[in-house]
C-alpha cells in the first residue's frame, strides 16, 4: 500500500456535474396554484381514499379468488408497480401525499378538511387535537419501519395471494395510523412505523422531485418559520421537516402545506436529475438498502423462479409445509440482515483499506457506500415488478370491470382472457434496467468516495471493491432472471 | 461533448465484454430430438427446468398431477389445458385466438437463445400466477452477453475513473 | 363554531365515499335479485369438493365447510344458473337433462338459463378432475311437481348415499403411512384414491352411469374371474408373485397353471385399462348424453407397484365357491 504524500493531500477533486433543477412551480403556475388549494390533500386522498376503500371492502366480501379480486390485482400488480416503477424513482413521496391510510388521523388532529387552526400545540402555531405525544426518542429512526416490511415480506406469499389478508393489512394500517395519530404528534406513524413509507423515503432519494427552499438565506433570517410550526395559512410540517434545513427526500411527504404557510414564497417544487443526493444518515438506513436487495433477491427466487418446494415453504396455509416455513423465514432474514450487510462489510473494508487515507473510520465508509444499494436495489425491484406487470397485467383490465369478481360487467372488459404481453422480452428489460442500476451504483460511489476520503486517487482506489460487489449483485439478479 | 465521449467509452467495454461472454458461452451441437413429460401440479412442473440446444425438437406430453393446469410456452405460441387422469391435453396458438384441440402431445423446434418460460396458463389456486417453468436454449446468448458486458461495464466505468483523476478525459 | 360551508360539503363527499360505496356495491350483490327470474348461485370449492348454494367470500372461506348444493325447483320454472369456482376449474353437468357439461374457468362466472320440464330426481356431477376430493363432488337437482313441497328430512334421505363417503376425501393419503402388506395396501388405494366411488365398495360395482351401455359401471370383486384364475390356491399364488413382483412373462415358459397363458393376456389387458383409462364410453343411446364417469387414466398416478396391490386386493375379493 502506497503512504499517501503530500502530493495527494492536494490534488484536485473530479467535479460531480452539477445537476439541473427545474422549479416547477415557476415553470408551470397551475401547479402552484393546485399545491397552493387549501384543498390539495384532499382531492388527491378522496379517490385513493375511494379505491383502497373498494380494495378493503372486495377482500373482505369479494371473491376468494385472488386474481379476480381488485384487492390483490390492482394493489398489487398496479398499484405497486406504479409506486416502485413510477411514483418513487419520479416523484419521490407523492404516495405519501395522496395515502389515504393516514387520513384519518390527520382529519383527527385538525378536526377540519381545509381550515387551518390557530391556537398553540407543543411548539406548533396550530391548534391540534390529541394527545400529541412526542414519539419515544428510541424510535426516532427507520427500524420499525424495517421490521415491518420484512414481517410483511415474510408473508409475502400470504399477503399477494389472498384478498382476505391484503384487505386485513390494509385496514390493520389504517387503523394503527389513526390510533397513532391520536395518541403521538402529527404523521407519528408514518415516519416511523409504515413499512411502505419505510420503503419509498429510502428510495424517494433518488426521485426526479424535490421540495425545497428557494434560498436558505431567506429563512435563515425567517422569523415565522411556518413551514415547521404552521401559521395561520398552513399546517406545520406534519413530518417535522424544517424547509431551511431540509436537503434529503427521506421525510418530505411533498404534502405542500410549506407552500401554503411560507411567508417568504420561498418554496420550490425542483425537477432535479435521478439520484441526486447520496447521503445516508444512521445504519437504519444503511439496512432498509440492505433488506430491500436482499428481499428482492429472495422474491426474484421464489416469485420469478420455477422451484416448486419453495413455493411450499413460503405458502404454509395450504401446503402445511410449517418446517419449510420456518426454514424459509429464517433464511430470509438472516440473508437481509446479516448475509448482504456481512458482504457488503467486507468489500467496504477492503475499499477502507485500498483507499488509505486514515481520515475516516471503517464504519463510516460502510455507512456512506451502502448509499450505492438505493438505485441498485430500486430497479433490481423495478426488474423484479416487470414480468409482474407484464404478465398478469390482463387481469387489471378484466377486474376494472368486474372488482369482485360477483360478474359486473362495468366497462364491457369482464371476460378479457389472461394474456402475457411480450414474455419472451421481459428478460432484456430486466438487463437494462439493471444495467442502469449498476451504472448509478458505480458513478455514486466514486464522488461518495471523494466526498468519504476528500482524494480522487483514494476514491479511486476504494471504488474497485465496490463496483466489484454492485457488479455481483447485479449479476446476482441476472442469474435468477434469465441464466 | 464531454459526456457523449464517456458513455461511448463505457459502451465500447461493455461491448468488447458481450462479445467476450458470447465468444465464450458459444456451443453448437448437432440436434437431437428430446422427450419431454412435463407433470404439473400446485404450483411447479416437474422438470421445472429444461435444458435444450438450439436446433433441437422437442416432443412434449404433458401431465397435470392434480387439477386443471395451463401450459403457456412464451415465444412459441403454444397455450395448452392439462386436464388431469387423462391421456389428452388441449392445445391452442394463442395468435389464432381462442381454438382449443385434442392432443396426444405436440412438437416444436427449438429456436431463439436463451430463457423461455413456461407458465400456467388456467387459475390453479393461490400461488397459480407464481407457477412457471423454464426452457434454456443454449446458447443462452443474453446471459452470457450481459455477464460479459456488465463486468466490462464495471471496467469501463473504473477505467473511466482512472481517466478522469488523471486528467486525461 | 362557525359553520362553513366548504368543510360541510368536505364531509359530505367523504361520506358519500364511506356510506354511498358500501351501498352501491351490497345493491349490486349477485346473492341479491333484481329481475324476475330465480338466480341460483352455485360456487365450487376443491378442497370440500363441493358445489355450494352458500355466500362464499374472501372472509368465510377460511374458516367455513360449506354446505353441498341441493336444487330444488319446480316444473315450469325458468331460473339462472350462476356458476363460479373460488379455486381451479370445475364442470357442471347433469346428464339426464342435458344441461351442460359447463366447464367453469377460475375467474369467469357462467350464466346458464335453465327450464324445468320434467319432474325428478337428478344427479349433477363435476367433469373436469379438481383435485382429491373430485369424485365426491356431485349433488342432487330435484324437480318437483308445480305445487308439492319437499321437506328436510326427504332431502336429508336423498342426500344420505352421498355423503357418507366423505371420510376419504378429506384425508389425502401420505404414500409413507401405506401398509406393507400388498392386500392391504391395495385396499387403502382403492379406497383413497377414490376407485371406490365408482366400483363401490370391495369392487362391489352397481353405480349407474347414465346412459352407458352397461348401464353401470363394472363391478370388480369378480376380478378372478375375469382374469380365469381357476381357484383360490391359484389365485393365492398370483397374490404371492404379485407380491414378490415377479416377471409374469418369463413364467409362460413354465406356466404354474393351466390357463396361465389367457390369464396372462387378460391381466395384460386389465392392467392396460388401468394405466389409459376410458374416455370414450359406449352410448346406450346414441343421440342421448354423455355419460358422466368414465374411467381415469392412471399412467402418472400410481406405479406398478401400487396397481399390482390394487389388483391383488381385488383377486382376493373373489367369493369362491366351496
């Protein structure tokens, strides 16, 4: 290993290209206009609010069929691609804006649809109704989240297959969010308990979206601050985001109530280039990266593969198969938690190592490189959702018309046969996508290097390890996919 | 300019790789003719996986253990309902619509590169949109392609690096 | 408070959703009937191998048996037959009326209008195999005069001969819990894989199989003679290389009977029946329907080993005369 000189010490860093950003709200008005509606959550919530609605009641008094049940077809063969495929990787959090789950408790706490409320509430300017707690300082963190989505991911097979079950969850998290809502401060659930927002904060960092402050002068010398305790214009900041400080897409539920309570106008809506920021905080995040490739290795296997005992192992209702089950729960988690970090350990200390610099610790370079599993492991699912899509898609056309498979015929498509729309070519998107992956992974890690060691050559050095692992993932994927 | 130079420069590794991985995984084999009993039950054929070369024919029986299961065959047009305890099976071409024929068994020549899956085509049960089988025919051109052209992606873009830190791109 | 018109009509749009959604789909319910003429709700489910008049949804299908459908009409009366299947496919069929067979695809619902013209008892059977409990899947249809009634213990009476064989169904059998002994063993298959349903108990035969020529299935107990085994010793001894898997072509060269070598062609032949089955059967009337049971192929289902128990059981059912 080569002792670092001088020389190094002051070499020039390769410039990241500065990305653009476009502020919508200037570009397009109407946006604005709509985000400024003291009604903008609402008329995105009401129809989601309507159709997962239909999707709770038809799991419960529809068909027990699966594929003829809109609970499990348009949750998730559409509803989850759009989200993973579309919605995270464009438009980070919008879910979030229009997630009808925690509506409840909102309506709770605020006790009214458009009107905000003055009063005083804990440091907010608003008056809210509830107990408003502060969430247990232990729990400030992604974990639950975490542990819930592999609980979810455990039953995966369960959950996809059985309306009764998705309709259970469903319901399950509404009324956990309203409870929440009542006893904890404002969004309490959904920063630290849903699993699904677990997921689309880590992966809404590479979103083409960006709510952000214009000019962090201007609220530095702010004395309002109502985007973070509210004003008589809007709500604080139900995620507890305050706009002069906010520089990730993690917490932001792009809800626009900043919009509204800005005093300033100094709040942009920015269409920015994919993968922009490449900060993680804390390992909870540094696991969510890990969970999720790991479970999408695993589904890949079991969902995508033709192995006839797993499918077994994960459906124990009908194959009582529990031994297999277990089997099945214990390697999964034991291969997102321990297994993928374990590796990703190792070629991040060989990357420590080759880089050499002694400016940071081993951990820390493990922490700041486990960023380059977000775009990876977003379209390793993104790859994993296509056949979904592509292959059941004909399903959706024919449940539109019939939600319940009780024989409406609402759009004349109720007897639409199953069809797979180009089978045969699923496995060339797979490899683009994941080949755009790799291509993100490995470009975030040099300047995630640079930034780590402050050294090109160091970044350099410490990158080959990394790009060797993203390469192993990414082929990883490609043998269950098409090898 | 400066970017339009970079991804050409990755491409041509990523490139140079595939045509290695191609070079390498290449085989040809005289045909021979293969016959295949695919039984089907909840939820996976049995084999679940066949491996075939280019050229080959393949003669197909297919058995359901159980209940009714489908035989969707992607890229070659074959949609088949296995009916189980019996000798026939019914076979479509999914291009022609909806024209269901008794069978005994039904042969195809093995074309294109690579993997084809074989789905269920008739609601089995709970994990009937999971069931699938797969066909390779070798060579399996795309896979060794992509290994090829992701590892001399990962080169190229560390090679790129390279470049960069020492100014000359 | 003041009252503010926009936060009513807010609350009014969530619960035109809340209630209004609930509303309009219970209204549109299949179990509940809009027009005039009788809809019958027929659901199949493999697991019970039934066909059920009952509600089944994504909730009760956990934890409900469903009850078997019986149809009761009237003569004269025009209803629907509203077939849906909550799992694989199934097929409804009642031969003597010529309604069907409707092979019901998982996710599709099939109306299939339906007139009451003559007066009777009838049977209606799944086609199409849907799982172990297949052969238990048939029910009754009674027509009844325009007027009369039939009561709970009547319908009970007619159900009974059904329904009493549902032990084997519910209980697929592990091939690790067979008994070694080969009689034995050939029993438990009979009987669990469901031979017993059509040749009746012990091979005992006499299930009517509408219009085929034979009337009834063919009964099996006399298998013995069938095969032209001359007596019990002989047929012991069969039982014996039965049991031992011995070559029975290598024996023809030293017969240990008479009529070894018609036995043998007969065994040949029966063995092959087993492992093609019969899907076209012989039509007592040519133009009349298709009878409904005809014997399954075995070929993937059961090994040699299994169909040779099979077979020894039944040569053991022979009643010998003294």
């Amino acid at each position: 290993m080569t002792k670092k000189t001088d020389n190094e010490e002051h070499e020039e860093l390769v410039l990241e290209p500065e990305g653009f950003r476009i502020n919508l709200f200037k570009k397009f008005p109407l946006i604005k206009k709509f985000a400024k509606l003291k009604g903008f959550q609402f008329f995105l919530i009401l129809p989601s609010l309507f159709i997962f609605y239909i999707i709770i009641i038809s799991g419960l008094i529809g068909t027990p069929l699966g594929n003829r049940n809109i609970a499990i077809v348009v949750l998730w063969i559409l509803w989850w691609f759009l989200l993973i495929a579309i919605l995270v990787p464009l438009l980070g959090r919008t879910w979030c804006a229009m997630c009808p789950l925690p509506w409840f408790g909102d309506l709770f706490q605020r006790m009214s649809f458009f009107k905000v409320r003055t009063g005083k509430t804990n440091y907010l300017r608003n008056k809210m109704f509830g107990l408003n707690l502060t969430w247990p300082k232990r729990l400030k963190n992604i974990w639950l989240p975490n542990i819930n989505f592999l609980i979810l991911c455990t039953f995966s097979a369960i959950l996809v297959t059985r309306p009764f079950v998705s309709s259970f969850v469903v319901s399950m998290m509404l009324i956990v969010a309203t409870v929440l809502a009542v006893i904890f401060r404002q969004r309490a659930f959904c920063s630290h308990v849903c699993p699904v927002s677990g997921f689309i904060g880590l992966y809404s960092k590479t979103a083409m979206l960006e709510l952000r402050s214009n000019d962090k002068d201007v609220c530095k010398n702010c004395t309002d601050k109502g985007c973070l305790r509210g004003n008589e214009n809007g709500w604080g900041c139900p995620w507890f985001e305050y706009m002069g400080k906010l520089d990730r897409n993690n917490n932001c539920g792009l809800c626009m109530e900043c919009v509204k309570s800005c005093p300033n106008d100094n709040i942009a809506l920015n269409f920015r280039p994919f993968a922009t920021e490449t900060t993680l905080k804390g390992y909870d995040e540094a696991w969510k990266g890990f969970i999720d490739v790991g479970t999408s290795h695993a589904y890949s296997l079991i969902y995508l593969g033709s192995s006839g005992i797993l499918k077994d192992w994960v459906n124990p209702t009908q194959s009582n198969n529990w031994t297999g089950f277990f089997t099945y729960v214990i390697i999964l988690w034991l291969f997102s938690l321990v297994v993928v970090p374990g590796i990703f350990f190792l070629f991040t200390s060989l990357s420590h190592k080759l880089a050499n610099t002694g400016r940071v610790s081993r951990m820390e370079a493990f922490k700041a490189y486990s960023y380059i599993l977000i775009p990876l492991g977003l379209l390793a699912w993104i790859a994993f959702s296509v056949p979904l899509l592509l292959v059941n898609g004909s399903y959706i056309v024919s449940v539109i018309s019939d939600p319940l498979g009780w024989g409406w015929n609402l759009f004349g498509t109720r007897d639409f046969q199953w069809h797979p729309v180009i089978p045969e070519y699923i496995g060339f998107i797979q490899i683009a996508l994941l080949l755009i992956g790799l291509g993100y992974a490995i470009y975030k890690g040099f300047f995630i290097g640079q930034r780590l060691y402050n050294s090109p050559t160091a970044a350099f050095r410490g990158l080959i390890p990394v790009a060797v692992f993203s390469t192993v993932i990414a082929l990883a994927f490609i043998m269950l996919y098409i090898g | 300019m400066k970017k339009l130079k970079i991804i050409l420069f990755v491409a041509i590794f990523s490139l140079i790789g595939c045509c290695i991985g191609i070079g390498l995984g290449w085989t040809s084999k005289k045909p021979v003719r293969h016959n295949f009993v695919i039984k089907a039950r909840q939820y996976s054929y049995d084999p679940a996986v066949i491996v075939v070369n280019r050229g080959d024919t393949l003669n197909f029986k297919l058995v359901s253990m159980d209940v009714v299961h489908g035989f969707y065959l992607e890229g070659y047009d074959i949609d088949c309902e296995i009916h189980p305890n019996q000798k026939t099976f019914k076979l479509r071409h999914p291009s022609q619509g909806h024209f269901w024929k008794d069978t005994t068994d039904f042969t195809v020549i093995a074309k294109g590169y690579g993997k084809f899956k074989y789905r269920c085509s008739h609601t089995c049960g709970t994990m009937h949109p999971f069931m699938q089988g797969e066909m390779i025919v070798e060579p399996n051109v795309p896979y060794h392609a992509s290994w090829g052209g992701f590892v001399g992606f990962m080169i190229g873009m560390i090679s790129m690096f390279y470049l960069m830190i020492k100014k000359k791109l | 408070m003041k009252i503010n018109t926009k936060e009513i009509l807010g609350g009014l749009a969530l619960l035109l959703v809340l209630v209004g959604t609930p509303l309009v789909i219970n209204y549109f319910s299949p179990w509940r009937n809009h027009g005039s003429t009788r809809i019958i709700n027929l659901t199949a489910i493999s697991t019970q191998g039934i066909w059920t008049a009952d509600k089944v949804d994504g909730l009760n299908i956990w934890n409900s048996v469903f009850k078997k459908a019986t149809i009761v009409m009237h003569k004269g009366e025009k209803v629907i037959l509203r077939f849906t299947t909550v799992d694989v496919t199934h097929s409804f069929y009642i031969p003597e009326l010529k309604l069907g067979p409707v092979f019901v695809d998982a996710g599709h619902l099939y109306d299939v209008p339906f007139t009451a013209d003559t007066t009777g008892i009838f049977t209606y059977y799944c086609t199409s195999i849907c799982g172990h409990c297949h052969f238990y899947m048939q029910g009754k249809f009674i027509i009844l005069d325009s007027g009369q009634d039939v009561s709970e213990e009547e319908l009970a009476k007619i159900n009974k001969g059904i329904d009493t064989t549902l032990q084997f169904c519910s209980t697929p059998l592990n091939d690790n819990l067979l008994p070694k002994d080969i009689i034995l063993k050939g029993k438990m298959l009979f009987e669990n894989r469901n031979c017993i349903l059509c040749h009746g108990k012990g091979g005992k035969g006499g299930v009517k199989n509408t219009n085929y020529a034979k009337t009834t299935i063919p009964e099996l107990f006399t298998l013995a003679e069938k095969l032209k085994i001359p007596d019990k010793e002989t047929a012991d001894s069969i039982i014996q290389l039965l049991r031992i898997n011995a070559d029975f072509d290598k024996l023809n060269n030293n017969p240990p009977f008479r009529t070894y070598s018609r036995f043998l062609a007969q065994f040949k032949s029966i063995n092959q029946k087993i492992l093609d089955g019969a899907n076209i059967l012989q039509k007592a009337d040519s133009l009349g329907p298709v009878p409904p049971l005809c014997m399954p192929s075995w070929e993937y289902y059961l090994t040699q080993d299994e169909i040779n128990a099979i077979l020894a059981y039944l040569i053991n059912q022979n009643k010998w005369e003294l």
